[in-house]
C-alpha cells in the first residue's frame, strides 16, 4: 500500500501526535523526571536520566506512536503493539547499552503484570462468550476517573504512632516491613548501589482520594488556550516544563 493512500481522508491532517509529544516533555520535569532525579536519587546518573527524557519524549505515548485507523465514527481500530521478547533492534546504534539495559528492567516488570493477564477480557478468554464481549467492548479507550494517595514520611509516621500511645516497636516493624520490601524490588531491578534513595523514607497510604475537578484547566474544555496561571503570564504547562 502506497504511503500516501489515507492522505485525503478525515483526520488525515491531525496534530494529535505533535500535541502528544509536547505534553510529555511538558510534563516530564514533575512526573518521571522528578520520581528518577530526586525521589531515586542516586539510583540514576545524569546520562540515564537525559538518555530516559529523550525517549520518553520521542516515543512513550498513551495513544500510541501510531494512530489508529478508524471508519467513520465507529470507536475501534487498529492498534499495533510490541513483542518485547522479540525485540532486537535496541542492538545497534549509540544508545545501545541504555536501550539493552530498558529492555531488561521491562522485563523483569513483565514478569510481575503477567500473572494479571487472565483476569484481563479478550476474545478467546475463558467464560462465558456474551459477556466477554459485552466487558470488552464496554471498556474506555482512555482513563475517565483519577484518584491520589498521600504519603508520609516514616519519621513523621513514627513520631504520630508515639503519640497516639501505639510506642515505638509498632513504629518499627512497620517501617522495617516497608523499607524491606522496598529494597527488594531495588535489588531485582538491577540497583545494587550503597546509597537509599528518599523514596524508601516514604509510606504510601492505602486510602485513595477521587480528583472531581478539572484535569487540563480550570474552565470548561474548548477550544481556547490554557490560562495563564503564573504572575509572568505563564501557563501551567509552560510552568511545567521549566521546572
């Protein structure tokens, strides 16, 4: 098929994929950037780090790298995906150590989410054919609710448990509990550093909070910029990204 053969049809002439790539380098400096430079610190060096924010920015999209082929208004499409255990391409090139090393630490996490595979709805999967696909084709091509956690730091965690009367054995199993496990998946991941990163001080608590308000601005969604949010007439994007 020739490239230009979807050229002149609707939608052929989208910036979805430029809008994409800016929220992401948008977003890096307080998202991943953040959680790898200061909350793992000194897990990353600076070369990771940079070499991590130019591949985020040139290819991890939530929509994916490809649009998806679509017929009028009808909500399904095409939508490619990677074989990771067939990879072989990230063997070439400058990057190839960084690209090798990615690899491997997906991996390792590919091993923790493949076990969740069975539970998940698909053509083919066990049980009851109707339903199965009433579960598929009911699921949301993007997220439509967004919660938070807070947490805590365990010095903070220890000092409130004193005070509530609970003493500091309690304080102390959980906080050894918690940075255990932490160190744990550290380990199997590949870091084998001296140094703890901040985030080992952190206790994530279990209740999660809803977000109801807005998730781009603070205005209806249409078709205006972004407001200006700073006292130099600065969006929160924009604020974002010098960050």
């Amino acid at each position: 098929m020739a490239g230009d053969f979807f050229a002149h049809t609707a939608g052929a002439e989208g910036t979805d994929q430029l809008t994409v790539r800016a929220m992401s380098r948008a977003l890096w400096p307080a998202t991943l950037g953040y959680w790898m430079r200061t909350m793992l610190a000194p897990v990353f060096d600076d070369a990771t780090i940079a070499r991590t924010r130019d591949f985020f920015g040139g290819y991890v999209f939530g929509s994916g790298t490809v649009p998806a082929l679509r017929i009028g208004n009808q909500p399904y499409g095409v939508l490619p995906t990677t074989a990771l255990r067939r990879m072989s391409w990230f063997e070439r090139g400058g990057d190839a150590a960084f690209l090798r090393g990615l690899h491997d630490v997906l991996e390792k996490i590919r091993a923790d989410w493949a076990p969740l595979v069975p539970g998940v709805s698909r053509v083919g999967g066990a049980g009851d054919p109707h339903q199965l696909l009433l579960d598929i084709v009911g699921q949301h091509p993007f997220s439509v609710e967004w919660y938070q956690r807070y947490a805590e730091s365990l010095t903070s965690l220890f000092n409130r448990l004193n005070l509530d009367g609970f003493g500091g054995l309690i304080a102390a199993l959980l906080i050894s509990a918690e940075r255990s496990a932490a160190k744990d998946v550290l380990t199997r991941l590949g870091y084998a550093g001296a140094g703890e990163p901040p985030i080992l001080g952190q206790v994530v608590g279990a209740d999660q909070n809803p977000l109801t308000g807005g998730v781009v601005d603070d205005r209806p969604v249409s078709t205006l910029p972004v407001r200006e949010y700073t006292v130099d007439h600065r969006n929160y994007l924009r604020w974002l990204a010098t960050q």
